[in-house]
C-alpha cells in the first residue's frame, strides 16, 4: 500500500512524465538482468588489454545510448497518454472519446512495444558492436598436444552472452514497466465499456507465458553450454591439470545454474503477481458486489485476458445497476401512481360534494405527478357542451373565472374522448391534428383527455397536459383510467347522494306539514292538552324545559320545577322521555284518528245502506235527511232538489 500510494503521489505531481520517470527506473532495474550475461562473457572469453581498455568505456557507453534510444522511442510512442496525464494532474482531465481510446491503447501496449524495441536496439547497438570488434581482434588457439589449431571463440561468446544478457534485462524491464505503469493504466482507463474492450492491446497471457518459458530456456542453455564448451577447450589447448579444469567446470556451471534459478524465480514471482493482483482485485469487488454495493468497479489493472474479464464484468455490473435502478424508480412511480389512485378513493369516499371533490382530486395531478395542468370537464343538461369545472394553475382560473368550455362535436381532445368513450393522447402535441391550442398553455408538449364513464353513461373528460414529450407511458395511462374511474364514480355517488337529499327533504317537508295539520286538527277538537302534577309554582325553583319534538317539529313541552340544579344526566334522562313521549303521542294520535276514520266510514256505510235500500225518491230523501239528523246530532236538516233551468 505504501508503494502504490507513492507511485499514485509520484505520478500526481509529474504528469505526463511519470511514464517516462518509470521507464528509466526499470531500465536502471533491468540491468540486473544483464548480470549473467555479462558475467558469461567475462568466464568464457578471453579478451587482450587493449580490448578490455576499449570495452570497458564503449559497453557503458553503448549501455547509456541504447537506453536514450529506448526512452526518446517511449517518448514518442505516447504522446496521447502524456497529454492525458497532465491533464488529470492538473484536474482539468477533459477529453475526446478518440483521445480516450488513442491514450488506452497507448499504455496498453506499451510494455510489448518496449520490450521489441529494447530487443532490437541492445542486438544493435551492444551486442554487434562489441562482437564486430573482438571477431575483426581474435586469433587462432593452437596447442602442442593437437595436430590443428582453431580460431579463438571469443566472438561466440560475446553474441552468446548478450543473448542472455538481452533476455534477462528485456523481460525484467517489461515486468516492472507493466508493474510500474499501473497507476497510469487506471487512471486512462475510458469510461465507457466498449472503448476499453477495443482501445485494449496488452499481449495475452499465452503470449506471455511462452516468452518467459522460452527465455527462461534460453538464457539456462546460453549460460551453461559455453561453459562446458571453453572449459574442454582449455583443457585440449592449454597446460594444466584436468582435474583442476573438470573442478572449474562443476564450480561454474553449478554458479551459473544457481543464477539462472534466481532470475527465473524473479520472473516467475512478477508473472504470478501480474495474475494474482487482479484476481485479488476481482474477488474484493465481487464480495462488496454480494454485499449490496452494485456501485463497485474492479480495478483495470491488467491488459491481457484479465483485464478483458475485468472489463466485461464491470460492464454486467454496470447493467445489473442500472437494471436495479431502473426497477427503483418504477417501483417509486408505480407506488406514486398507486398513492394517487387510493388518495383518490379516500377524497371520493370522504366527500359528497361534487364541487368539493373535483377541487381535491384535481390538484392531486401536479402534486402527485408533476404535471403542467390538469383539468376536469363536465357534460352540460345538453350533452353538447363540455363546461370546465376544475383546472389547476393561474391559467386554469382564469378559464374558470372565463366559463370555459368545448363543444363536444369540436376539433379538441376533450370532445373527442367524450365522443369516442375513449382516451385520447397525444405524445407529441404539435403532431397531433385533432388537438387545438390554447394561448394560456404555451409550455404543452404531450396532452391526454380521459373519459369519465359511469357504465354507458359519460360524464365528461379529465384533461392533463405535460412540458415533456411522451410523457405518458402505459403504466401512467392505466393509473389515469383507474382515477378517472373513481373521479367518476364518485360524482355519481354525489349526484345520486343529493338527489336522495332532496327527496328526503321533501318527504320530510311533507311530514312536518302532515304533523302540523293533524295536531293543529286534534289541538281544536281537545281545549285542555296541558298536565301538571307537584305543588304549584316555587318561588326560588329550578326550571328545566325539554321540548318534545317528532321529525323535527315540536309537539309541546315537558317543563320541570325543582329546588336543586338539574343534572346533565337529568337532562339527558327527561330528553329521551320526550323522545318516547313524541313517538307514543303521534301513535295514539294515528289511533285515534284511525278510529274516528273508522266510525265514519261505518257510519258511513249505514247511511248508505239504508239509502240504497229506499226504493221511491221520497224515501231516499227522507232517509239521508233522517240519518244525517241522527248520526251527526243537528237540530234541522233539510234536503232540497232544485230543478229550475238556470237559462
């Protein structure tokens, strides 16, 4: 952690030169690598003093050149991811997608671009140079024990060991440029997903995995072989023991076996961690992932095969986000659209009024849905005008205060839902033919009209209108017809409501005159409807007078006297007396006067009995004057037919 901050702090305050700063720190690391090559040539080639004076200023030389060289190539090769660096140093990291992809394939393949380069230029610029003039300064070895003599080996051995010396300081350049680069790697990583898929062009993992094997191979068979070589050589062409030679042979082919162990392990210790580092990074992402943290991104730390995994695994979590947030906000809008739905149900059910529930339910449209206007039209007695009711902003008071309507057989959304029994949207206003505008509603840019259906019947149209195009999906529009539904539902229940509230108005009118007259009636038939009980009237007493009241008309008065306060308990008790004493007086009084309806009528019956029963005209006359007379106690009763033409 300590060193990844540094190289993230290192590579905030240099810029576009980090690249450049770690390119020559693994140059210098590189060299660590040419080690065994060099100490290959110094064991197997013998080199006179005028060469050694000569090499030992040129290979430093050729050494710092062919690293210039390699540096002034990196340099060129990325310019683009420079650019970019700065930019983010300097927090203004604005850029074009073609400069994003031109960037990431820049430092994508830098190292595999490095690493040819740096083959060629050290075969170039070391290794020819060197060998060109020990080959042009070599002699012929010749020994007393042969017959022939053969040309000293040393050119070999100078191609041999700079071999071993490219591939060591080639392949550990790569390794730690790849490891270096990696926080400019993430910071020039695009943001989108396909431009990191195509800008990516790292060596695959086979590529890598058989450049190392085969180097590995390589550089083992170049330090051993030349030295089994040379060593039989000397023991062909020069004096001294064998022994003595067969003791430096084992000596130094078990030290050059042991170096090229270790520089393998260092390389497979690099290789394994340019695999392992990523994976580790996949597997923290996919815990958090687990964990509910969709926001999470694996680190593009790799260009080969893992980083491809790491790529299209970002962009499937990507989509997994916005799929999840996608389903959020709808469930946010259907819950929305379905608190709207039962607020209306709560205002129809809490309201009679049809005034008052329109003025509710329209202003749920802007609070609810954030719509520019809502408004609900009302068939007039004619069906042929829609007269505006209700609409929300100052615009829909002003057509209020204005008695705004629509014929219905006109060329506007609202007459055409109301004729059609049927929505009427347009997602585009100004492509809607039918549609006319309103100079009051400028900002409309998508309109719907809804009929308001009670079974076959139409009572009119809710009309919305919206600032944004399209803004009316299906689950929008369901919503809207299950509301417009209910709006007219309950304008139904309101209608039907007040007409039942006239009805038992007049019924109760009817009572109450019925009440009055039969009373009024019975009052003048009885002088004395008044009964006291107690002692008279105290002087200091406490009065308490209860009405006693049927369908709201009062029938008389119970009036108590006593010497303490009444108590509300009192109250309520003689309360519900006059109560059943209303209730039993009207019952008695139906009595009676059913009774007396009754005698009349069986009086009645006699009457005409006895009538019907007369067969002259006389004794019809006599009969009816005789038993009015009778049943109704009149002192005279006369009965006179009058004949005379009134011409």
């Amino acid at each position: 952690m300590t060193k990844r901050f540094s190289l993230d702090r290192l590579l905030s305050r240099t810029g576009g030169r980090y690249l450049i700063i770690v390119i020559a720190v693994a140059q210098l690391i590189a060299l660590l690598g040419a080690i065994p090559g060099i100490l290959s040539i110094n064991v197997n080639a013998e080199f006179s003093e005028t060469q050694l004076q000569i090499f030992s200023w040129m290979v430093p030389v050729l050494i710092i050149l062919s690293n210039l060289i390699l540096l002034g190539l990196s340099w060129l090769v990325t310019r683009t991811a420079r650019k970019r660096l700065n930019d983010w140093a300097q927090a203004s990291l604005t850029s074009t997608p073609d400069e994003e992809y031109k960037a990431w394939r820049e430092i994508t393949s830098l190292t595999w671009r490095y690493g040819i380069a740096a083959g060629l230029v050290i075969t170039l610029v070391n290794i020819l140079p060197v060998f060109f003039i020990t080959l042009s300064q070599s002699g012929a070895i010749s020994s007393p024990f042969q017959p022939i003599s053969i040309n000293s080996p040393s050119p070999a051995y100078i191609v041999l060991g700079g071999l071993v010396s490219l591939l060591g300081s080639v392949i550990l350049a790569v390794l730690m440029i790849e490891r270096l680069t990696l926080p400019a790697r993430l910071v020039l990583v695009p943001n989108d997903f396909d431009t990191q898929l195509k800008g990516r062009f790292g060596a695959l993992l086979i590529g890598k995995f058989q450049i190392l094997i085969l180097g590995l191979i390589a550089i083992s068979v170049l330090l051993i072989a030349p030295i089994g070589y040379q060593q039989t050589v000397r023991i062909l062409y020069s004096e001294g023991s064998s022994l003595e030679r067969f003791s430096g042979l084992q000596t130094q082919s078990l030290f050059f076996s042991v170096l090229a162990l270790l520089l393998g392990a260092g390389f497979s210790y690099y290789v394994s961690k340019s695999v392992s580092d990523p994976i580790k990074d996949l597997i923290n992402t996919f815990t958090k992932i687990e964990q509910g943290d969709l926001a999470m991104r694996a680190p593009v730390t790799a260009t080969d095969e893992l980083g491809i995994v790491t790529m299209h695994f970002n962009r499937m979590v990507a989509q997994l986000e916005t799929l999840q947030n996608t389903l959020e906000q709808q469930v946010v809008e259907r819950t929305k659209q379905l608190t709207a739905t039962n607020e209306v149900g709560r205002v129809a059910a809490s309201s009679l009024d049809p005034d008052e529930l329109l003025g509710r339910v329209i202003k749920l449209f802007p609070e609810q849905f954030g719509y520019y206007y809502a408004a609900i039209y009302l068939l007039d007695p004619t069906d042929k005008w829609a007269e505006l009711k209700e609409a929300t902003g100052d615009a829909g008071q002003v057509l209020k205060q204005n008695h705004h309507r629509l014929e219905v057989d006109g060329r506007n959304m609202v007459g055409t839902a109301i004729r059609e029994r049927s929505a009427r949207i347009a997602q585009i206003a100004s492509q809607e033919k039918i549609r006319s505008e309103n100079p009051l509603l400028p900002y409309t840019r998508s309109e719907i009209a809804l009929p308001l259906l009670v079974g076959d019947r139409v009572l009119g149209a809710l009309n919305v209108q919206s600032t944004r195009e399209a803004d009316f999906d299906p689950h929008v529009i369901e919503t809207m017809q299950n509301m417009t539904g209910q709006v007219a539902i309950a304008l139904e229940n309101a209608r039907l409501y007040q007409e039942a509230q006239r009805v038992i108005k007049e019924m109760r009118a009817v009572q109450q005159q019925y009440l009055q007259e039969g009373w009024s009636g019975y009052s003048a038939q009885h002088d004395e409807l008044e009964y006291a009980v107690g002692d008279e009237t105290l002087e200091n007493g406490r009065q308490m007078e209860v009405p006693i009241s049927l369908r709201d008309q009062i029938l008389g008065q119970i009036t108590l006297e006593g010497n303490d306060e009444w108590t509300p308990d009192q109250r309520s008790f003689v309360g519900a007396v006059a109560t059943q004493a209303a209730i039993a007086l009207e019952n008695a009084r139906l009595v009676s006067e059913s009774r007396q309806m009754a005698i009349r009528e069986h009086m009645l019956a006699e009457i005409n009995s006895k009538i019907w029963s007369s067969a002259t005209i006389d004794g019809v006359l006599q009969t009816a004057v005789k038993e009015l007379g009778r049943r109704l106690n009149a002192s005279q009763v006369t009965v006179e037919l009058n004949m005379e033409d009134g011409s």
